[in-house]
C-alpha cells in the first residue's frame, strides 16, 4: 500500500525535541533561552480578566493586538501577521514560496525552524557557515543564491551565536539579495540587540523591492515563551494577503492576545529584564573567559562559548551530575562550543560551582 505522507518527510531521521517541562524537579533551565523572571503584573491581571470569555473563540484577525503593536512600532496595521509563536510564522513562509526543487539559503549554525520550514515543503536548505565570530558571511550568503533561491533566512542577533549584524552588513546583505527571493529578517531578539546598541533594519529593508517580512516575539524580551506568539512586519499589503492564503484561522489564543498587549503597555517590565539581562550576561561570559573558554560576543539573553575540547560531553554531564541544562552546537565547526541562556543570578551560581571541576577532567 502506498503511504500518503510526502516521502521527502518519511525518509527524514526524527526530530529530537528537549524536553521542556519538568515538574517540580528543581532543574537549571539554561537551554531555551527563557526570560528568567516572571511577566508584568499587567499580563498576568489581563491574562485573568480575558478569562472569562474563553467560551467565545478569540479574535481571528487580531484588531486590538495588531493595533497595539503598530502603535508601539510605527508600522501600518494591514502589514503585521500574529502567529502561534514564530515557528507558525517560519511554516508558513515555506508553505508560501517553497516547493520541490527550490532552495532556501540559511546561515549554519541557524535556528531549527528554517531546515524544518524548507523540508516541509521538499524544498533543500542550503547553509553557508558563519564567520568565526559567529556572524553571518556576507560575500558567502549571496554566492549561495541561485535562480532556484526562492527563500533566504537571515538572523540577527544570530542564534546560536549571539552575534549582531551591524547596519552597513545588513544593507549590503539586503542589496544583494534577488528580489525572485522572499527575505525573511528573524529578529527574535530584537529587543537585546538594540539595548546592546544594534540599530534599526527596517529603513534598509523599506528600500528593498522584493519581498520581505520581519520576525519577532513575544517569547524572549516580555517573558511570554509559554503563551506561544510571535508576529511579522509584512514589507506590503501583498505579502500580508498572501500570507493569509495559507495561515489558519483563530491561531492565536484570547489569553495570549490579552497577555501581549499588557506586555506592551508596561515598558519598565521590558527595561528591567534587558538591564538585568545585560548584567548577568556580562558576570558570565567574565566567568567563562577566565575559566579558559573563548566567549563569542553576544547581545542577546544567551552566550555561545568554545570549551576548547567537544561540547556534548560537557552538556550531558551538567544535566546528570547538577540538573543544569545547556545545549550544544552541534555544526561542523562549531562541535566545541555550547549555548548557555542567561537565567538567575542562582542559575549563573549553580553553573559555576561545577563547570570548572567537569572542565577539568581528562577528554
């Protein structure tokens, strides 16, 4: 009997996902990248009052929440797309442009949602290793593009990296893209990246005249990972529509709807998780540096660091000897490095109680 499932999918090893919850095992959750603190007060009352209308299914196309976020980033309402988290957003985009024999172009190491957004669709993800400091290859990405290109994923700040593309790279980048090609600019960490200093993409993609659209989240800088929703800047009303065409309806939940928005309504919430952010950042990567580690330069809530021998062995011995989980890069080039996401000053203290000992020990 023939199978109905598409065989570039059934021929595919599985995907491993990390777990994500563990109960009330007190476990060092240093791998996802999560907001350590909790979200506003100003969430969790509206996240209450939305409550009791969960009988009625939520707002489809987001009218409060898509003006809320235009208001807050000066951008028109009829070009932003509010998802299940960007993972929905990044599925759709292969869904919109990507079909067998096409290729999309992604920097390597890249965030796991774009080999899974090409494969989706039986399209080949062609990744172009980073720079040695972590940063996309410029030159290398438009060489990668062929006339079969027909989606290029670019990140900034880089996960797993942590590094931040400056402005004259991105404008480059953006120039040199062909406009056959939809450019997807992953910002999921765009709120580090400007109070590392980075500057604003959008004046240079709004001189583009290909397609393009603007990733970002709530997940990370609002601490709402768990209410899943994420949103795109649309560069037009054509991509906005088109990205209807194959989107779901009702995606988004009337408890997340209602969280975002009082995320956005509370600017000292966001300030302080940036700012405390930045500081035990800093107190790490110092740790690290001194324990002999060369620490990428980041400007997100997450450092990427070259142990000097292979990382997996290192990551599997926090997580069975001190419940402390990290993750490894597991890219060619990058197989001695590790990931550690910025959490509580108790996590960072945990951490370093025991990393030197494991360092120590023979390879």
């Amino acid at each position: 009997m023939t199978s109905p499932l598409k065989p570039f999918l059934t021929s595919r090893p599985p995907i491993k996902l990390l777990p994500t919850d563990f109960g009330d095992k007190p476990v060092h959750r240093m791998h996802f990248n999560e907001c350590p603190f909790p979200p506003s007060p100003a969430v969790t009352q509206a996240i209450a009052e939305a409550a009791h209308r969960l009988n009625h299914y939520p707002d489809a196309v987001w009218t409060d929440l898509t003006k809320a976020i235009a208001d807050h980033w000066n951008w028109p309402r009829d070009r932003i797309v509010c998802t299940n988290g960007s993972d929905e957003l990044l599925l759709m985009v292969g869904a919109l442009v990507l079909g067998p024999g096409d290729e999309a172009v992604a920097p390597g190491p890249c965030f796991p949602g774009y080999p899974r957004s090409a494969a989706g669709q039986g399209a080949t993800l062609i990744q172009v290793p980073v720079r040695p400091d972590g940063g996309i290859d410029i030159d290398a990405t438009l060489a990668a593009i062929t006339p079969r290109t027909k989606l290029v994923f670019v990140t900034t700040p880089m996960n797993p990296t942590g590094t931040l593309m400056q402005a004259d790279d991105f404008a480059r980048l953006t120039q040199g893209i062909p406009d056959h090609a939809l450019l997807v600019l992953d910002e999921a960490y765009y709120e580090f990246g400007r109070h590392a200093g980075g500057g604003d993409h959008l004046p240079a993609l709004q001189s583009r005249r290909g397609p393009w659209i603007v990733l970002r989240t709530f997940s990370k800088a609002y601490a709402l990972a768990g209410l899943r929703l994420g949103y795109a800047l649309c560069g037009s009303e054509e991509v906005r529509n088109a990205i209807d065409q194959v989107r779901v309806g009702f995606n988004v939940s009337r408890l997340s709807q209602a969280g975002a928005m009082a995320a956005l309504s509370d600017p000292d919430h966001t300030a302080m998780i940036l700012d405390s952010n930045k500081r035990e950042r800093d107190r790490l990567t110092e740790a690290l540096t001194a324990l002999g580690c060369k620490v990428l330069p980041s400007a997100t809530n997450f450092i990427a660091a070259d142990l000097g021998r292979t990382g997996l062995p290192v990551v599997q011995a926090l997580r069975e000897e001190a419940d402390i989980w990290i993750q490894a890069i597991n890219y060619p080039g990058f197989e001695t490095f590790i990931r550690i996401s910025v959490a509580g000053s108790a996590d960072t203290d945990a951490l370093l109680a025991v990393l030197p000992d494991i360092l120590r020990r023979p390879v």
